[in-house]
C-alpha cells in the first residue's frame, strides 16, 4: 500500500492509495485508534457494495462497527441530516473518542466530515472516499460543510481527517458519468500547477473513460489519483484556510458554480460544470491578455477527450453575472478570477464584470 503525508503539524496526515485494499482497512484503523467502537456514515448505494467488507475488516480486528445511512443525494447534504446524525451519535453513545467513518462520495465525506468537526466539539474523522471526485479533491484538504437553501457550502468548518483511505477498485462500479466529472478535477490539478499529469492525461485520459476492467486503467487510475492528492497536499500545506495560495484549486470553479447555479443544479454535474468554467478562464485568460490561444485550445481539447462538455448553453448575461456575484469569490464589487498564464501555472486577479462577459455568449 502507498501513501502519501498531508504536513499540517499537529493535524498531519496519511493518505494510503491502493488497489483492493478495502478487506485490509480495519488493520489500518487500529493504527490510529484504541477506540472499539466505530460509526460508519454511507449511503444505501454505497453500503450495499462496500459497507460489509470494510464491517469484516474491522470486526476481524475486534471493532464493532455502526452503520449510519444517508439517503442519497446532494439534497441531504443539510443541517437537517447533520441534526438527524447528531441524535444517532447520542442514541449509540458515541464519545469523543469515536470516530466516525465516511464511506461514500463527496456528499457522504461533507456531512460526516462537519458532524465529526461539531459532535461534542470534535471527535475523530476518517475518509474512505469512493468517488473519483472525492478521491482526488473532496476527501483531503479538510473542508466539511453542507448546504444551504441559499447556496452551496455556505455552512461548514475546516476540519482535518485522521487518515484517509483511497481503494481505486471501488471506482469500478461507478458511473462512467462520475469518472469523467473526477476528471475534470484532475484536469484542473494538471492546468494550475503540473504539465506533466496534463500531458500525461493528453496521452492516457481516453482509456479511463472507457470500461474500467483492464489493468492498464489500474495504473493509470492510481498514477491520476496519487498526483491529484498530492497536488492538493502541497497547496493546503502552504494555505490550509484558503487565505491565499488555496484558491488556485477554484480555477474554473467561478464559472462553473454559475453554470450549477443558472441551470438550477439539474442539468450539470459538478465536475461538467467545472469543466465548462475551465474553458471559460482560460477563454478569459486569452481576452487578458495572459496566456496564448494554444492554451486556450489546449484545455478545451483535453476537456473534450474526456467527455466533458466545454459549452454551456447560451445564458442571459445578467443571470450569469448574478449567480457569479453570490459564489464566495467576490472581492469589493469585482470578482477574483483564478486565471492560466501557461499548462501549469496560474494566478490570482481581480476582474471587473464587462472583462468577464463581453459578450453574451463567452
Ligand atoms: N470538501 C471539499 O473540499 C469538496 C471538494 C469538491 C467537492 N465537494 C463536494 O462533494 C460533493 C460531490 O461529491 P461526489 O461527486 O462524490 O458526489 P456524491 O457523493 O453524490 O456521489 C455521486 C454518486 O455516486 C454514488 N457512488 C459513490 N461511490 C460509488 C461507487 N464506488 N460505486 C457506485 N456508486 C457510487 C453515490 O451514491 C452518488 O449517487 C458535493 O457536495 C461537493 O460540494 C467537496
């Protein structure tokens, strides 16, 4: 097993990569924990395909798992459901020393992340993410959250894992469609920081959008996951609570919350809407001046060979303007805009709002 450290001082941590690696996580967990008794918080779909193996791993060790289930869907990612696991935890007479495990995707990993950051102050977190979008970007970092009826994220707390745990086989029952908006998160990392994982991804990235059955996809898979987090641990190192450098991991995110925002979060995935707002920062990028037109092609080709959209449908400018004005990113009335000078390096800077939308259609 392979893994990389997250350096935050006292709140640092392992993050192990594998593949079929799931049987061995109770043996892991007694690393980090005397605690006998362990919550596990999934969802139905999840559970019903990895809930019992991680269960025997950690019963094999004299554990005693609880399972917690979330219905699935962003739509539960809410105080209500953190409310609802506040009164599990306090039925099973969870203490401070139990840690709650999230097995699942970014919505199961956001919500158990924030109930472990407030339950009794904080009790101990683990991530056992098995989404490529989680497995790359949501399960390191520490942010936890759910949303609000006004918008996404709005609720939360920066709170660091114990360890995380990444089994690449899990993504093999994931929808082709989740792979490819992963993707588009490890696009990102090779755009604002690694030409190497972007030309990589140049020569490899069809093949992981493909069936993963092959063992060539296995390489691949694990070779994108551990760069990603890797990327990732350096920038949250240098930047843990997105007072500086960490915004870089928004490239393409302003336009992206405006695409999710303006098609009501129904028509696009996250990572499809990110994936339409790289194309659109970079395209920006161009109009300022600040990086050539072959950069801008080549995002969006790479985009493409990915199966991710590059366009979004043609949108009034002013809704598009406004759903950009209520993301997070707006700095004294002009929008800071994370942009690409060359594959691999980008820079923070405000823009004003006739720069960002010229014309109607981007
Ligand atoms: N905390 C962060 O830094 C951060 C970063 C990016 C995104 N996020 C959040 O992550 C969430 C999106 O995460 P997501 O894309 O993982 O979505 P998700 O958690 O909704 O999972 C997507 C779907 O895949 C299913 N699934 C999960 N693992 C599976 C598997 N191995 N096999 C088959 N099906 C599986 C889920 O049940 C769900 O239906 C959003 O709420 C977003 O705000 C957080």
């Amino acid at each position: 097993m392979d893994s990389i450290k997250v350096n935050l001082g006292d709140r640092s941590y392992p993050i192990y990569f594998g593949t079929g690696i799931l049987k061995g996580f109770g043996g892991t967990y007694t690393k980090f924990s005397n605690s006998k008794k362990v919550i596990i918080v999934t969802n139905p779909n999840v559970g019903k395909l990895y809930y019992e193996v991680v269960e025997d791993s950690l019963l094999k060790e004299g554990i005693e798992p609880h399972r917690i289930d979330v219905p699935d869907g962003e739509e539960y990612k809410t105080l209500t459901w953190a409310s609802k696991l506040f009164d599990k935890l306090i039925a099973l007479k969870a203490d401070r020393q139990t840690p709650l495990i999230a097995l699942g995707g970014g919505v199961i990993g956001d919500l158990t992340g924030f109930v472990a950051a407030t339950y009794l102050r904080g009790v101990p977190f683990i991530q056992v993410p098995t989404t490529l979008l989680a497995q790359v970007d949501s399960s390191v970092g520490g942010k936890t959250g759910v949303n609000h009826r006004k918008g996404k994220n709005l609720i939360g707390a920066f709170y660091q894992p114990k360890f995380v745990y990444i089994d690449i086989d899990t993504l093999k029952s994931l929808d082709k469609r989740e792979i490819k908006a992963g993707l588009a998160e490890v696009i990102k990392y090779g755009v604002i920081r690694d030409p190497k994982l972007f030309k990589y991804l140049e020569d490899n990235v069809d093949i992981l959008t493909q069936d993963l059955k092959l063992k060539t996809q296995n390489t691949a898979l694990l070779h994108i996951v551990k760069r990603s987090c890797a990327i990732k641990a350096a920038v949250v190192e240098a930047d843990e609570r997105e007072s500086g450098l960490r915004a870089i991991l928004n490239f393409g995110h302003t336009f992206g919350h405006a695409v999710e925002a303006v098609t009501k979060y129904k028509e696009y995935k996250h990572g499809e809407a990110v994936a339409i707002g790289m194309v659109y920062a970079s395209k920006l990028s161009h109009r300022t001046g600040l990086c050539s037109k072959s950069v801008v092609e080549r995002v969006r080709n790479l985009i493409k060979k990915a199966g991710l959209p590059t366009e979004a449908p043609n949108f009034p400018r002013k809704s598009f303007l406004k759903a950009m004005e209520i993301d997070k990113k707006v700095v004294g009335g002009e929008l800071r805009f994370v942009l690409v000078e060359g594959i691999g390096k980008v820079r923070l800077e405000k823009v004003k709002a006739d720069v960002i939308m010229p014309e109607s259609r981007l």
